[in-house]
C-alpha cells in the first residue's frame, strides 16, 4: 500500500488527462481521501483569493467616488461587472460608468477621462426591472432600466454587451429574489419624453418658447407647459410626501387613487438608494462629454479573473445570499 504522504504527492502532481492511474490505486480508501483533502485545500484557496480580490476591487469603486460616495463594502457583496453605457438624459445623452454587484447596480458620471467618478446612484436589484427596447432612429442597442423613482434608457456599443449587461442584472436580481425575502418592487417611475422630442406642450398644443418652458409631469412622463403643470401630487413611489409636478390629466385620472399610492414599494423604503435630491428633481444638471470606449469587464468566479465582455451568464460557485440593506 503506498504511504498517505506519497499519495498526496500523486494526487498533487499527476495530471488525469495525461496519465491513467492504475485501478488499485483509485480505489484505495487512503487515495481517495487525499484527492478529496487536496480538492477541498485548493477550493479553498481558490476562494480567498477570489475574496481578497473581489474586495480590492469593490474599494477601487468606492475610491473613485470620492468622499461624496456612499460605501460599497459589505459582507456577501460581489463586483459582478463594470462598464461604460450612454444614458438618455434629459437634454442628450450622456456616456455613465456602471457597476454591477449581486445585489446592487451603481451608477455615476465620469470625470478626467473615467478614472473618477461623481452623482453616484445606488439601485437595489429588487427595485429595479428591465424592459428591452427596438433600435430607434438615434439610439442603438438600447433598453430601459425601470426603477421606483426613475426610469431611463440605457445603450451599449454592441448587440453582444447590451445582452450581457441584461443577462448579468437578471441573473443576479433572480438570485437575490430566490436567496432573500425581500420582493419585488411593482411600482415603477416612467421614463421621461427627452426634451428634443416635442416642441410644443403635449397637452394644450402651445409652442414651446423662451417664456413657455418645458416641464415634466412626473406622473407620465410627458412634456408639458407651466400652465398645464401647475398641481401637484404625491406620488408614493417616487416619494413617500413629497409633492410633485403633474400634469392636470394626471392629477385629475389620480386624485381618488391617491391614498393607495402613499405605502410606497414592497420593500418598505419607498424608493430605491438613490439620493433623495437628484431623484425628486429628476432633472438632469452637468454635461459630460464623450468619453473613448472601453468594453465592459465581467467577473469569472472560476477563475478569480477579470475579463473582457462575455454574453454567458455568471457559472460557478451559488452565490452568497445577501440581506437588503
């Protein structure tokens, strides 16, 4: 019978694909053991190193957000995948960088060329809800990322990375449903009309001019005058007593729903983690300017690696289960 100690050494060093272990040797008890210790050993290792590594990346994030940014390290939580995606703002688009965690999505403008980051936005992944959207005239590759207190449009340079983004957030937002008992939220803030796409109100028909100014009804979306937008309402969804600009059509078709709206989300945070300035507002400030494109990045748990762009979906290890913050 061979000693335990050169059993370790044989299960350590032989490669199965290069060479056929005879049968009494694989079938010895003491080999058997010694292969599942040694498997056990490099699982192990495996995942501190994943750990140690997914940590020093999540604090790169936090880092390039500066002070102004909330903090991202929190136990069970994994960068699952970072990029570069235009966001349909209110006036253009405007190139983001997005982080996506098995449990959040975080989102923020680029400043001296990506490598800080300002206006972070945090999104719990049970909050949020994916609508895929037809090429239109001037957005390609594009959906819309649905949240309680904002919607908007999102594009990718390619077919490939807008699939991956996709399949990557549900991937994770499944997972987290499946592994929680958090719910998911139903009611969702609709995406606003870009002003470029109307020039006159869309309720009474007057033209927009330097003294008729464009405004949204944060009800529907629509681009509407002053006159036609002068009530407001709380909307419970986008804020629990707030009351915000709508227009008369959504004020009037809401009045008596009102009361059914005010218990906000099914998580009980009526809102999502998004700041309570930026998203009560809505309106979209700076301008960035086009930055060069960079392939989104993809975790491989497998590997403990950090790769280019890939459409399949995140194998390996069961993700660990993640309480909502």
């Amino acid at each position: 019978m061979l000693p335990h100690t050169s059993l370790l050494f044989l299960v350590k060093h032989v490669c199965p694909q290069s060479l056929e272990l005879p049968y009494c040797v694989t079938r010895n008890p003491a080999f058997i053991k010694s292969a599942s210790q040694m498997s056990d050993f490099h699982d192990t290792m495996d995942q501190l190193t994943f750990a140690r590594e997914n940590r020093e990346r999540i604090h790169a994030v936090e880092n390039s957000f500066g002070p102004s940014g909330r903090p991202l390290d929190k136990p069970d939580r994994i960068l699952m995948g970072e990029g570069h995606l235009m966001k349909q703002g209110r006036r253009k688009l405007e190139q983001k960088a997005f982080f996506l965690f098995n449990d959040i999505l975080v989102y923020g403008s680029m400043v001296l060329n990506g490598r800080w980051h300002k206006k972070q936005k945090i999104i719990p992944l049970e909050d949020l809800q994916l609508e895929d959207v037809e090429d239109g005239l001037g957005l390609r590759n594009q959906w819309l990322i649905r949240t309680p207190r904002k919607s908007f449009f999102v594009s990718a340079s390619t077919y490939e990375e807008k699939r991956a983004w996709i399949d990557h957030i549900e991937h994770c937002r499944a997972g987290l449903l499946r592994g929680s008992s958090c719910q998911p939220g139903s009611a969702f803030a609709v995406s606003w009309i870009p002003d470029r796409a109307a020039y006159k109100c869309m309720r009474c028909f007057g033209k927009f001019t330097p003294t008729r100014r464009r405004h949204h009804c944060r009800k529907c979306g629509f681009l509407v005058c002053n006159a036609c937008s002068k009530t407001r309402a709380v909307i419970g969804h986008i804020h629990a007593t707030k009351k915000l600009r709508v227009c008369r059509i959504c004020h009037t078709r809401n009045a008596e729903g009102e009361k059914s709206r005010l218990s906000g989300d099914s998580t009980g945070k009526n809102s999502s983690e998004e700041d309570d300035a930026a998203s009560s507002s809505g309106e979209e400030g700076d301008e960035e300017t086009m930055q060069d494109y960079t392939a989104s990045s993809w975790v491989d748990s497998r590997m403990g690696t950090w790769g280019q762009i890939g459409t399949n979906i995140f194998q390996g290890p069961t993700l660990p289960r993640t309480s909502p913050e």
